[in-house]
C-alpha cells in the first residue's frame, strides 16, 4: 500500500535506532532473520511476553512490518505513533471483521504482518495454549506463516508493572511454513505445528537470554 515518504523514512530511523538503543542496553540478540521472506506476504506469528514484543520483531525484520493494535489504543497516549505507523486496528469487543479484512488486504499486497495467536500477555513468561484465529487468514492469504520466539520480554517488562526494567532480550526467527504445506494439514493440526514452531523458536529465544 502507498505510504508518504516521511512514513517510509520515519519508520526505517525508529528501527534502526530501536535496534541500537536494545543492543546497547539490553544485549539484545537475534538470529533467524534469513528466514523472513525477502518480498511478498508473510503472517509471522510470535509468541507474546509484554508490550515490548511488536517492536522487538520489528526491529529485527529487514523490511516494514504490519502492526495489529487494539482500536482503543488508537486515541491513547500513544495513538500519534500508532496511526503514524499505519498499524490496523482490531476491534476486540466486536466482530474484528474490517481488521481481518485490511489484513487480509495487506497480505495478498505482499506484506508482512504480525499477529500474536495466543491472543493475550503471558503471566509467567511462559507460551501460553494458540488459539486457532490465524487458520483462516494463513488459508486464505495463501501466504507463508513465519514462527518467531521471544524472550526475556517477560523479565524486563511483566504484564502487572507499568514500566520497563534492565534485562536481556532475544529474538530467534523460525523456518516458514509454507502455503502448500498448509492444504493437506486440518486447523487442529496447522495450530499444533504452529505452536511446535514458537515454542521451539522460544526455546532457542531463552538460550541466547542466558
């Protein structure tokens, strides 16, 4: 889709300065990022520690990514940023459909978007159970799904404290999955490679964390 070029520019300076700023502070390390298609669409699907976690992914992603963010976040105190940022706002008290179907959109555009199947923070750090969402939209955007873990986003930012603390992060990026391989897979069986996927990304995740 047609952005400004303040946008394109504006965001690719957070990024690198986001990546910086996490390096420098909070020894952040990634790997996986060979695994994030260089063009086209791709749903890539994380698991979710605390609010650090869209930038965490952003940061590591060598191409913009696609937000989804709570409608009521929109005329929060971060709002300027978010609509500036051309994040898709999900109505969670609703039906969600105008934000499944802009995501849809974004998607068969070629983009990337990121979405947190387990629908929720984590309490304890640890993946919680996937919710089966994400089927249709994988299915129906004939795009891959790129797993991704993180962690130490628990530890630096928990779900009960309203402000960040000093810690470590990481980010590992799995292998996709591709839509071919989806076809033959029922949704139970495509949410468990999926969460096999994270969790295991997860686990690489809290290696690098130690």
């Amino acid at each position: 889709m047609k952005r400004t070029l303040a946008q394109r520019l504006f965001y690719d300076a957070l990024r690198i300065f986001s990546r910086i700023f996490a390096v420098l502070f909070y020894r952040l390390r990634y790997q996986g990022t060979s695994h994030y298609p260089l063009e086209g669409g791709g749903l890539v699907c994380s698991n979710h520690q605390s609010y650090l976690d869209p930038v965490l992914v952003g940061m590591t992603c060598p191409r913009r990514m696609n937000y989804l963010a709570r409608d009521t976040l929109f005329t929060g105190r971060f709002g300027w940023l978010i609509r500036f940022l051309d994040a898709i706002p999900i109505d969670r008290e609703g039906s969600g459909l105008s934000g499944i179907k802009e995501t849809l959109r974004r998607l068969k555009a070629g983009e990337l978007v990121l979405i947190f199947p387990e629908g929720t923070r984590t309490e304890d750090g640890e993946l919680l159970p996937i919710k089966s969402g994400f089927c249709s939209i994988a299915r129906r955007s004939k795009q891959p799904l790129i797993p991704v873990g993180i962690d130490g986003a628990w530890q630096v930012w928990p779900r009960k404290s309203k402000y960040p603390r000093l810690g470590r992060l990481a980010v590992v990026i799995g292998e996709p999955i591709s839509p071919e391989s989806m076809e033959s897979l029922s949704d139970d069986e495509l949410v468990k490679i999926v969460r096999s996927r994270i969790a295991a990304a997860h686990a690489e995740a809290r290696k690098l964390c130690q």
